[in-house]
C-alpha cells in the first residue's frame, strides 16, 4: 500500500477496556491478550497501572522476562499527588520498576476538577505536570501525556486548558493526546477544538521535536469511532482505543471499526497488510477470553459485516461482490457469508454450498430437495440462518456424506427442586446411553439444569472415544416460545452455540418438549464439531 502518512496505533483494551462492567481479565488473560496484540503489531500497549493492584505488577514483570517482538509496552500513572516531590512518590517508583521504555501519565485539563477533585491550585497542578514528566525523563522514560477530560476543560476554560498542554511539551513529553474523557463530545466540536490547538502552538507543525498530537475518546454520545476519525482528519497522529470498543460505561473508540476506516478508507498507514488480516481473529479471541459474546453486527469484523440473506443480493453478490460490499472481507480477516432461510432461493443454497465446499448447480435435483427440506423445516420452527451447522449437517445428509460417528439409544432427565425461598437452586441427573463402532456406553452426569446435566453425561459418554470433546463447550443456550398461544404445549427452538476455543458454531433443535429440543441442539453441535472442526478417528476403548 502506498502511503504517505503513519497513524500510531495505542491499545488500551487491558487497562481502560477492562474497565468495562462485566470484565474482569485474570493475569494469565491478560497475558494471552498481549501476546496477540503484540502479533498483530500494534505499537503501543498499554499494559495497566502498576503498584495499582499486585496482577499489574505481576504481568509488567513477566513482560521483562518475557518481551514483545513487535510492541512496546506502556505502563500507566497519574502525575503526582499534589505538595509532593516527584522523586519520592511511590507511585512513581512503582511506575519505574515496571521498566518500560514508554509510560503515559495523565493530568488534569480541567480546572473544575482541579479544584474540586484534587482539593489544590490551577498552579499547583501545572508544577504537577511538569515535576512528573520531569521526573520520568530524567530517569531515561520516554512520556505519552494523556490530557484527561481535555475537551470538557477547554470548553470551560481554553486558556488553562491550554497552559497544560504547555507544561507538558515542556517538561518533556513526546505525545500530547487530547482525552475526551466523559464522550460526550461531537465531531464539529473536535475539529474545532484541534484547529484551535495547532493556531494556538505553530509550532506543533513546524518545529521538527514539537511532541506530535493522539486522540482518546469515549462513546457515551456514540461518536468515538467519528471522532477519532476528525481529530486524524485534523492532524492527529496517535489514536489510542480498545478491541471491539470495551471500556467503562459505553467503552472507548472500537479500534476493529478505526483500523480499516484509517487504512482501507483514508490510505493511512496503520498495519502491514498480513497484520490487518489477522484483526477479525484478533476481535473473536478477544472477545473469547473475556468471556463476551463477539457482536455479530459489528462493523468490518461481525459475522454478520458480510452476510447476504436476500435472494437478489445474493445473486448480485455472486455477479460482483462490490454490489452489496464496501470492502473486501478479506482484507481484514473476515468472510462473505450467504444465509439461509425460508426466504431462500436455490443462489442462496448454491453458495452456502459453496463455503462448505460442496459444488451444486440449479440443475441437480439434491438442490432443489435440500432447498425444500429448508423451507419445511423453517416452516415448523427451525431457523437456520442462526444454525449454520445445522444446516450443514442438513445438507451432508441430503447428499448422503453424513457420517455417524455415534449412535443415541436415550436418555433420561430427573431435576430436583429443593423447596423453600431459594428456587434458583436446581438439581439435575441425566442418564444416557450411546453406541459407538457397536459398543453401548452408560453414563450419568449431574448438572445445574437439565441441558446442563444432559450435555455433562453426553460428553462424558463420548470423550472415551473421541478425546478432541475435552476442548468443546457450550458458550451461549437461547429458547425462544414459537407459538405462545399454545400455553405449556407451545413448540420452542432452541439455538445453542459451542466452541473449541477458537472457532464457534450454532446448532438448533425444536419441540413441544425444551428438553428434547435442547437435547438435539447439544447432539448436533458435538457431532458438527467432531466432524467439521477437529476431525478425529474414534479411538479403542477397553
């Protein structure tokens, strides 16, 4: 790619996104995440605050025995407390112990929270900024200084808003980054706000070691992405963000939606290519290992960024993806996906063959009978655009390539509801018999609910045969009532979403009975898994 101009990546997905409600990374999570990110090669990482809390200390540690190959890892600090000397903090030895090349402290821009947040003069917190900075300089620290809650603060007060900015250029401080702190900034307000910057420091652009200018936003007003983009637009060079957006309250600027916007729509340069096609596993593996459900309908790296349901796009697609595709999925790790549903065309199970890598035209008759088995199943519940897997094993079957690597002879389901005030406390005891190459295997397993219990004793059962079952396991269960006005006799669907730790894949199963449906689900999936995703011959048991 030919380009001019280099935008510096800054990742704060452990520090600033961990502080997302509902995240809680352990150390060796957080180590694990590092290790992608750093193969991604984003430049900066910010690794926490150390001396904050004894897993930051921990991981920065294990950093110094272990380096980045390709990123530097920043350690996170506020300037000092105020009436005290820099040198004899111990916030910021703990900050020197870390010993990265890189930290990046933050200080106050606002002069409200000056005052009412750290009790002290406008005065005292300029000698802040500049004695740490200082400070950190003098000990061989290179300075990112992060100018919390700036937007808000010039808004308020542009003259001591500015004088901050000043007092860190000054004392040191390689990169300014502008910080709007509580996102409810607008994307008019930051190009003016940057603008009045760089009229108020010429220098920034012309003298060769002015410190050079990076954007952190928040997405309270959902403008993150939108106003990272116009601070870069602007002149910014640095854009700090979090995968796929975590952060507190509403997270930060989605680095998965920046990346692609700043290299494949604006021709900066962010990543080498075979980096940025490493971003939709990077998104998926994240989102894994904080236990987060990834949103299908995130921009560029969703499951469902590409996806194409309707007949005439479909067919469009097949023409020239550039109908209904701003980019190529590619290019950012992501696939064309064709979905299927009883709104579907025989273009729709053509190309859905296709991903599977099964070749059919119009003209064979499997086509058209895997096309009605689709629409007589959606038309009793199932819903295969949700249940891809399923639907793959539909169509195995119909071509007569479905291999049946075990045989169910039953099962049984005894739940035992403790009475008493505590009736979220359930019991479950599933027995299960199944038959592999002929030999009858009889397991129970307890649970916390009977799919609990059923998926436990049908794991247990097979794992005998098929060791690769230890690595799947359940990550999402939705039932949904398809016909309420049935009562207790209502027919349900059940979609159920299992994974190896690194790809997933969503099995469906309807009935009148939640248990049965549930228990064609959980079939389904372990069988998908075993044949698509870690193929394995069964081995002897005895």
């Amino acid at each position: 790619m030919n380009t001019t101009k280099q935008i510096w990546l800054y990742d704060t997905t452990l520090r600033d996104g961990a502080q997302r409600e509902g995240i809680s990374l352990s150390l060796e999570d957080k180590l694990k995440i590092v290790r992608q990110l750093d193969e991604m090669g984003i430049p900066f990482i910010e690794g926490g605050w150390p001396g904050a809390n004894p897993k930051d200390v921990q991981f920065f540690w294990q950093l110094q025995e272990t380096p980045l190959k390709n990123s530097q890892v920043v350690a996170f600090c506020s300037t000092r407390r105020p009436n005290k000397v820099a040198a004899e903090d111990s916030m910021l030895q703990a900050i020197l112990a870390a010993k990265t090349h890189w930290v990046t402290i933050f200080g106050k821009s606002w002069d409200m929270h000056v005052t009412e947040g750290l009790k002290t003069t406008l005065e005292e917190n300029l000698a802040m900024i500049r004695d740490t900075i200082q400070f950190l300089r003098s000990q061989g620290r290179r300075v990112i200084y992060d100018a919390e809650h700036w937007f808000d603060g010039y808004k308020q007060n542009p003259d001591y808003a500015l004088q901050t900015l000043k007092a860190a250029w000054e004392a040191g401080a390689e990169w300014l980054v502008f910080c709007d702190t509580n996102g409810g900034t607008l994307p008019h307000e930051i190009t003016q706000i940057v603008q009045a910057v760089y009229t108020a420091f010429p220098d920034l652009k012309t003298q060769a070691d002015a410190p050079q200018l990076g954007i952190h936003t928040h997405n309270d007003a959902g403008t993150a992405v939108a106003n990272a983009l116009a601070s870069v637009q602007e002149g910014v060079t640095m854009v700090q963000g979090t995968m796929n957006g975590y952060g507190e309250r509403c997270g930060n600027a989605n680095l998965c939606t920046l990346i692609p916007n700043l290299q494949l729509k604006l021709g900066l340069h962010c990543l080498a290519d075979e980096q940025l096609q490493k971003l939709s596993r990077t998104s998926r593996f994240i989102s894994e290992i904080a236990n987060l459900a990834p949103d299908d309908h995130a921009p560029f790296v969703g499951r469902s960024a590409f996806a194409h349901k309707g007949g005439i796009h479909v067919s469009a697609v097949q023409r020239n993806p550039l109908t209904y595709e701003h980019i190529e999925p590619e290019t950012i790790g992501n696939q064309r996906r064709i979905v299927v549903s009883d709104q579907s065309g025989l273009s729709n199970v053509i190309s859905k063959a296709k991903s599977f890598g099964i070749d059919l035209n119009s003209k064979d008759e499997t086509c058209r009978t895997i096309l009605q088995n689709l629409k007589d199943l959606e038309n009793q519940g199932y819903q295969f655009e949700a249940a891809e897997a399923s639907f793959e094993l539909l169509m195995r079957t119909a071509l007569g390539q479905r291999q049946q690597l075990f045989t169910l002879k039953g099962f049984q389901v005894h739940c035992d509801v403790p009475q008493g005030v505590d009736y979220s406390i359930s019991n479950a005891l599933a027995t299960i018999k199944v038959a592999v190459n002929g030999e009858e295997m009889l397991e129970v397993a307890e649970g916390n609910g009977p799919v609990s219990a059923l998926d436990s004793a049908l794991r247990k059962a097979l794992v005998k045969f098929y060791p690769e079952i230890a690595h799947f396991y359940l990550t999402d269960y939705k039932v949904r009532i398809l016909d309420s006005n049935s009562g207790t006799a209502a027919k349900t669907r059940v979609l159920v979403e299992s994974s190896n730790g690194e790809q997933r894949w969503t099995t469906v199963g309807v009935s009148t009975n939640i248990i049965d449906a549930s228990y064609h689900a959980v079939v389904e999936g372990i069988e998908y898994g075993l044949i698509f995703k870690t193929p394995q011959k069964p081995v002897t048991v005895g």
